[in-house]
C-alpha cells in the first residue's frame, strides 16, 4: 500500500510514525508513506496557501492550486490509481464517521491519499474535483487534520498482512466482531485481594470461549449499546442481553 499525506505540517508525522509498531510497517515496506507539504506547490514568492473567502466572512481558506499541483505532482510520479483501489480522502467533520468496518475497506486499497485541512478548510472546488471521500473521526472540530490522518492511517496500517506478529489478535479486538472487547487479565493471578475469575484458570477452553463472549456482550450492552443494533447475535446472545435489560446478572461476576 502507498500512502500519501498533503499536509502544512509534515514534521507532525515523525514522532508518531517513528516508532513501534508503525515504525516496523514502513521501515519493512508494507505500506509505504510520503508526506507531501502542498505549500511546495504555491506559486508566488511567499509560498501563500491560503486568502479570503469570496462574500465575506470570518477566517482564510485554502487556495485550490496548492493542493492541484501537488496532486498532479504525485500522480505524474507514481500513476493514477482510480477508486476503489485508489482513495482522495478530506479529512473533515462533515465527512462520514470513522470506523473498524471503513479501515478493513482501505485495507484493501492500493493507495490511500490524504488531505489534511487548516484554517476554514478548502476551496470547495477540491472537495468537487479531487476528492473521493470526507472522512471524520467524530462530532468535534480540531486545529488540522494531521492528527485525523494519524488515526486513520494507524487503524490502517495494523491490518494489512506482516504487521501485527500474531494475526489472531486483530479477530479479538473491540469492534471486529461488532462488539467491544471482554476483559483480560494475566499474572498474577491474585493481587491486592482482586482475583483473576476462576473460569479463565480452569483450561476449559469452551467455557473460557463462552466467557469471554457473555463479558463482551455485557461490556457492550453497558459501555457501548449503540453497537448491538447491527451486532450479528444467536438466540442465547438475545437471551442474554434480555437479562440484562431484566437487572439479571446471575450469568455473570461483574468486574
């Protein structure tokens, strides 16, 4: 995968990206990441990339033609790749709220490119003509979209194939199965009076199953209840959640 960010901030990137886990998927070539700085691209002597917007108002916006050249720069150097396999993402709150099912969508895309904002945003004519998706991390307004790009390029990155040592993990993590995670514990398996349950110390790996499964559903069902509306679930998982709703918890030590 090759992904690419526009951005007036390049240096953001190297204290994240530079270590652990993202720093290994780089560094061995399974994704590879180039940072664009648009400002590059303007044309008159003070590198400007942004002015005022026409009819008025508060704020400067971003000027298209930064943000065309380096498009155009890139494109010229690496080839076109169209959707899906290629994706223009704007980073902005209006765009489409993020998730684990959209980040095993761009796993599978050849190339990812972001376009990380400032100020009051783009000229309108990018979001026409170069983008293919807005893409928003939640309901709240942030100074850039540097650390967005972060985020999702992060949730990315760990699916593709060679990156995490133990591909098993990415089934067990919250929102893969649709629902948050059971909780887990390891050695020792008694500390400050708090035990580990006892059905995790048993080697029945059935029961250990169904554990973690029950504690899953009712995290969720506390934590996150939104979720259970598109969760795939069997009769005993309706069973259970129905005693929960009842203030029934007999199936279940309450951490």
């Amino acid at each position: 995968m090759n992904i690419f960010v526009l951005t007036l901030f390049p240096q953001m990137f190297s204290g994240v990206f530079g270590e652990s886990m993202m720093k290994r998927a780089f560094e061995s070539d399974v994704a590879n990441i180039e940072y664009v700085d648009f400002r590059q691209f303007a044309k008159d002597k003070h590198h400007t990339v942004d002015d005022t917007t026409f009819g008025g108002g508060a704020g400067m916006l971003l000027k298209p033609e930064p943000l065309f050249l380096a498009m155009d720069d890139i494109n010229r150097r690496h080839g076109t790749v169209e959707p899906p396999a290629g994706r223009v993402i704007m980073l902005s709150p209006q765009g489409r709220r993020f998730n684990q099912e959209i980040a095993r969508e761009y796993a599978e895309c050849e190339r990812l490119t972001f376009l990380c904002g400032h100020y009051e945003g783009f000229d309108d004519r990018v979001r026409q003509q170069l983008v293919t998706e807005e893409l928003s991390l939640g309901d709240f307004v942030m100074t850039g979209g540097e650390i967005a790009a972060m985020a999702v390029t992060d949730t990315v990155v760990r699916l593709l194939p060679g990156v995490l040592g133990n591909a098993v993990s990415l089934e067990d993590e919250s929102h893969a199965s649709g629902l948050l995670e059971y909780p887990q514990y390891t050695r020792p398996a008694s500390f400050r009076g708090m035990d580990v349950p006892p059905t995790l110390l048993s080697g029945n790996h059935q029961l250990i199953a169904k554990w973690r499964l029950r504690h899953a559903l009712y995290r969720t069902w506390r934590e996150r209840p939104d979720l259970l509306s598109t969760a795939m679930l069997d009769d005993e998982e309706r069973a259970w959640l129905a005693k929960f709703e009842r203030g029934d918890f007999s199936d279940i030590d309450i951490p």
